[in-house]
C-alpha cells in the first residue's frame, strides 16, 4: 500500500508542476533559478523559452496523469 501511495503523490507532484508549467511558465521556472551555477545553467533555458517550458510542463502532466490512472483502488476497510 505504502508504494502505491507515493506513486500516487509523484504522480499529483508531476500534475501540479506541469500545469503550473504550462500556464505560467517564465514566473514557474524563475522561482527555481536559486542555487549552484550548474543548476541555474540548467534551468536557465527553460526560463528564456516559455513554449519549450510549456512543452515538457504538458507532457510531465500528461505522464503524472497516466501514472495516476496505473494506481488501482483498494476497497473501502482492506
């Protein structure tokens, strides 16, 4: 159970963060410039190229989505 449950939260994080990508995707990835010169050269391509944030935001959504319909429901009490 515990496995499916942090499947499940990955999968809600991976929804959130690609939605949050695609709406507003310069304010979403400039939150994220803090940090060491290897990661701000990471992020900074996706800061200066809006649609390609909006393009990986879409297809992170879209894998959170289909992990989240992978999980399988427990029954009430089990």
């Amino acid at each position: 159970m515990t496995a499916e449950r942090v499947k499940e939260c990955v999968a809600m994080m991976m929804i959130g963060d690609g939605v949050l990508g695609v709406l507003d995707p310069v304010r979403h990835m400039s939150l994220w410039e803090r940090g060491p010169s290897w990661w701000r050269a990471m992020i900074d391509p996706f800061v200066r190229r809006p649609e390609l944030t909006r393009c990986v935001g879409a297809a992170e959504a879209l894998v959170g989505l289909w992990l989240a319909s992978r999980q399988k429901a427990m029954p009430v009490g089990a």
